[in-house]
C-alpha cells in the first residue's frame, strides 16, 4: 500500500485543521491522504509498504502517546527525506515542554527536528523533522583533500648572479684524467709490442740493473739496509743506485732515471 501523504492518531477522529496542516506541509491535495484512526488497535504496525509515503502526521494528546513503536512505524513508512508534523495539546505551565517529543524523534532516527514557537492562544503545538536521505549502514568514497602547492613570488627587482659568473678559469679547463695502461693485465703484466703507456722503458731501466721484476716489485734486504739508500748499501748489494724504498714496496724509478747527465 502507498499514498502521497498519511495521518495518523490514536483517538477516535481526527481534526480536520490537522489534515490542513498536513496537506500544507506536504503540500498534496486531500484526497492524496490516507487516515487511520485508533492506530493502537492495528497492533503497532501500519498497512503501508517500507518507504511508500512522502509524508506523516502524528496527532497525539500527550506525549506519552507517542510511543517508541510508532516512531519506528513512521520511519519505516517514510519515503527518504520524507518530513513527520507531530502535534499535541499545548503544555500548561506545569507540563514538559515539548522537547520530550523532540528527544523521541531524534532517538527515532529523525534529523532536523525543529518545534514550531507556539502562541499563547495555540491549543496545539507541533514539532516537525525530516527522515534522513541516507541509509543506516550506507557508505559512500570520501574525496581526499588536495593540497595546493606554494606559490613562489619572484620579485623582478631583485638581482639574480648569473651561475656562470662563479666559475674561473681554473674550473672551465678540462681535467687531466690519469693515463690508464694499455698493455696485458696479469700477474706479470708485461708490456705489449707497441707499448705506449711507459712500461717497456720501466722494464729497460730494470733490465740494465740486472734485477728481476720481483726485486722491484716486492724488494727484500737480508741485512736491513738495502732499502735506506746507496750510502747505507754494501757493494755487493744489487739495488745500488735505485733510490731508497721500503721492503716489500714496489721500487718507484724516477722518470730520468739512468738518463745521462749531459
């Protein structure tokens, strides 16, 4: 069952101002709305479909009328988004004020729950609210806040240092990379036919000392002067005229070493 608008009241009839108010509210004709009277007797429950109608009007005679169960019938009933019109006899100075009612509905699951500033000559107050338009449960994608990035202000006016400026002459020349040798890598190493990275003149120089290439490579010294120099080395000593040099480092020979000093 469905119907555009619903009245509902415990008693035995209903006013027709209320069904006024109701046809304002929801703002339907009047033979769109559907009235039930002593709704008590149809055991709690309302002969409408889960959300089939887009609006209800409770009229109650207190507040303790307005139980738990009817609340949930009504919310059951309303469409999402649909709006409830509470009205009750006005409180006298030693009642509640109607903010009871306000508290059941907003237990009840009802959002915007506003009561309407009554006059000292209203008999009847009313409270409305809204169902809500989103299910209990539902979820929906949150959308992630993005942070804008800093903008820099450039002043025109400032003197920028052109990065070329910085640099000398020294740090323009190109760097002198380390001549790499190009003959065999081994554990002889020796140098090839067309040496040109100075190891066949460094092998010559050692020939015409008549030393191998291990006593240059890793020198020894029997009696422990050998290495401190000619003015330390005995005459039979085979490193005569090679400079001073520490045992078991290769012997380094100077670039004009042997060279005639003419």
């Amino acid at each position: 069952m469905a119907a555009a608008a619903l009245a509902v009241t415990n008693e035995v009839a209903l006013p027709i101002r209320a069904v006024g108010d109701l046809v304002a509210a929801a703002d339907v004709s009047r033979e769109e709305v559907a009235v039930i009277t002593q709704c008590a007797a149809l055991g709690g429950k309302l002969p409408f479909d889960d959300g089939s109608v887009g609006a209800v009007l409770a009229v109650i005679k207190n507040v303790e009328s307005l139980r738990e169960q009817l609340v949930s019938e009504i919310n059951r009933v309303l469409k999402a988004g649909g709006r409830v019109l509470v009205q009750s006899s006005a409180p006298s100075s030693s009642q509640k004020p109607n903010t009871d009612i306000e508290r059941k509905l907003l237990m009840g699951g009802f959002v915007e729950v506003q009561a309407s500033a009554a006059s000292s000559q209203d008999t009847v107050q009313s409270v409305t609210a809204k169902k809500a338009s989103w299910s209990v449960g539902s979820s929906f994608p949150l959308k992630k806040a993005t942070k804008a990035l800093p903008k820099i202000q450039i002043d025109d006016d400032l003197d920028l240092i052109d990065e070329d400026s910085l640099l000398t002459e020294e740090d323009l020349k190109k760097p002198q990379l380390p001549v790499v040798g190009d003959c065999e890598v081994g554990a002889t190493r020796k140098a090839c036919k067309n040496c040109t990275c100075g190891r066949a003149e460094a092998e010559e120089k050692v020939e015409k000392l008549e030393l191998t290439a291990e006593q240059i490579n890793n020198p020894q010294s029997a009696c422990g002067s050998c290495g401190l120099g000619d003015a330390f080395r005995c005459g039979t000593c085979p490193y005569r005229g090679l400079p001073p040099f520490k045992p078991g480092e290769k012997v380094s020979l100077s670039s004009n070493f042997l060279a005639a000093d003419i």
